[in-house]
C-alpha cells in the first residue's frame, strides 16, 4: 500500500469543502461526514495497485484525477506515495485553477 500524503494545498481544499458544506447544511456534523467521505476515497486510492484516475498532464505533468462526490480528486504518484494535490469542485474551471497556480 502506498503512503497517503496531503499537501497543504489539498489541506486547504478540505477546509474549505468543510467550510462550504458545514454553512450550506447548517451541521457540522454533516460537513464532517463529507469530508470524512473525501478523505475514504483518497485513501481507498492508495490502497490500490497500479496507475489509477485519468492523465491530467495538461494541467500539471504527472498530475492524475478522479471524481468523488461533485469533487474531482488530483492527485500524483511520487515514489512509494500518493500525493493528493487538490480536491475541487466539479464545476470549477480546472484548467484555470492550475494556470493560476
């Protein structure tokens, strides 16, 4: 199994998913499940073997995604590591996300 490293920026991401989703139901209760659920999925991802998720080079060079939630999960395989760059919403402009980055 690989290790599960969240850089600081996915970090953020999650407090802000936290945040968002805290507000928006009026539980924190809630909001914590969700990112509870974020964070299975990252995990789950890096217990698994092989090359997963869809290339994202275009944004970043080495740089992976998969969907969870109305989220999209990126995320990069760095030796015996599965980093978790950025965790964004589904509707956001991606490309411009990373080009501003």
């Amino acid at each position: 199994m690989r290790k599960l490293v969240y850089l600081d920026s996915a970090t953020d991401d999650l407090i802000e998913i936290l945040r968002y989703v805290t507000t928006e139901s009026a539980n924190l209760s809630v909001g914590t499940a969700f990112v509870s659920k974020l964070r299975a999925r990252c995990a789950h991802l890096a217990s698994l073997p092989g090359t997963l998720g869809s290339d994202r080079g275009e944004c970043v060079p080495r740089l992976r995604s998969v969907s969870s939630y109305g989220y999209i999960i990126f995320f990069r395989y760095a030796e015996e590591r599965l980093e978790v760059v950025n965790i964004l919403h589904a509707s956001r402009d991606v490309q411009a996300h990373f080009d501003n980055d």
